[in-house]
C-alpha cells in the first residue's frame, strides 16, 4: 500500500524536516498546528502499527503543495488553485506573510509516485516536491499568479502570517530523489502558467 500522508505533520519544527524528524523527536518538537496535521500522522501511525501486528507493507508519502491543471477550485484546496481562480474572476483574496512553502508540480510528483512501484520498499516514508531553491514566500507565488493572469496586487490583502499554521517548510527531499529518481521539471513559473492556461479553458473564460 501507498499511504498519503503529508508534510503538515512536521508540524512547527524549527529546522529542515528531513524524514527521520517524525522518528528523533518527541511530537511536542514537532507542535502539528492543525487537525489536518494530526490525522495525518495518525494515518501514519496505524500504518506503522498494521506493518508490527500484520506484516502489512506500506510506503508512506508527504508530499508537498501540489497543483497543477485538472484541478478545479473547491474550498479545501490549496493554496495555488484558490489564487489562480480568483485572479481570473478578479474576486479579491488575502496573502498570509511570513509563509515560505515550497510547491510541486502535478505531473513531477506523479512521475515520483509511479516509481514507488518499482523501488518499494516497505516501511519507509518519503517527503516529495519541488526543487530546494524553489522555496518562496506565500506573496511571490501570488506574484507569479498576478504576471500569468495579466492582474495587478488590487485584488490582493495582505495580513500578517495566519494562525494555526506553519510559517516556513524547509524540506529535504534527497531520500526521494536517491530511491525513486524524483526530479522536478517544471518550474513555479512555468508550472503556474501551465495551470492558468488549464484553468481558462476548464471555466471557458476567453482571453
């Protein structure tokens, strides 16, 4: 089985969350900021505790932002996907400062998640995203959105970091790219222009 876990179960950790974190530290370490974060990690937990009682084989995965076109707007997606639908219906948003996140295009993280396949191994959990040096603030992905939909920051509020979540994810993904070749391609800028362009077309929205 492939468990999709999260990298919300990190949770406030104060330093790069490789792996091993979840594993090293007492959970008061690693305060999970929401209930998202703790059933995620209670998912995990129950599949840990299936391998013990069961010898059930699981690899458990904590991707990160994914996004990318087929993905329509709903309340309970990300980040992304909200900033894009809202620029191209010109409804204004709010922008959190404070938040760096690193995102992942849809079609580099399944590449990544079909080769689990090919390279199980049981046991093991894999944080998986974008690019290190792709790591940005919440306002620059906004930025980005703004320039691919052809809009001015009018739209946009900004208010200090939000409540109840984490401001910056510095993850380590060397574990998914020695194991399963994970190798982002797409960058935010293309990858946001990919989504955008997607998106115009599924809302049949004329440029």
């Amino acid at each position: 089985m492939i468990f999709f876990s999260s990298a919300e179960v990190y949770g406030d950790y104060n330093g790069v969350m490789s792996e091993d974190v979840m594993e090293k530290n007492p959970i008061s370490d690693t305060y999970q900021m929401n209930d998202y974060a703790i059933s995620k990690w209670a998912g995990e937990l129950m599949c840990m505790n299936s391998a013990k009682m069961f010898d059930t084989e699981t690899v458990r995965v904590r991707p990160v932002n994914c996004y990318g076109p087929e993905e329509h707007v709903t309340p309970y997606r990300g980040f992304i996907p909200k900033f894009i639908y809202n620029a191209l219906f010109r409804k204004p948003y709010t922008v959190y400062e404070g938040h760096k996140r690193i995102i992942d295009y849809v079609g580099d993280t399944a590449r990544t998640f079909a080769n689990i396949v090919d390279n199980f191994k049981p046991g093991e959990a894999y944080n998986i995203g974008g690019k290190q040096e792709w790591e940005m603030e919440i306002k620059e992905y906004s930025d980005l959105v703004l320039d691919a939909v052809g809009v001015d920051d009018s739209l946009v509020t900004y208010k200090e970091a939000e409540p109840f979540t984490t401001k910056v994810k510095t993850i380590d993904f060397s574990k998914s790219i020695k194991d399963l070749k994970h190798d982002p391609k797409v960058s935010p800028a293309e990858g946001i222009k990919r989504t955008v362009d997607w998106m115009k077309w599924y809302y049949r929205m004329e440029d």
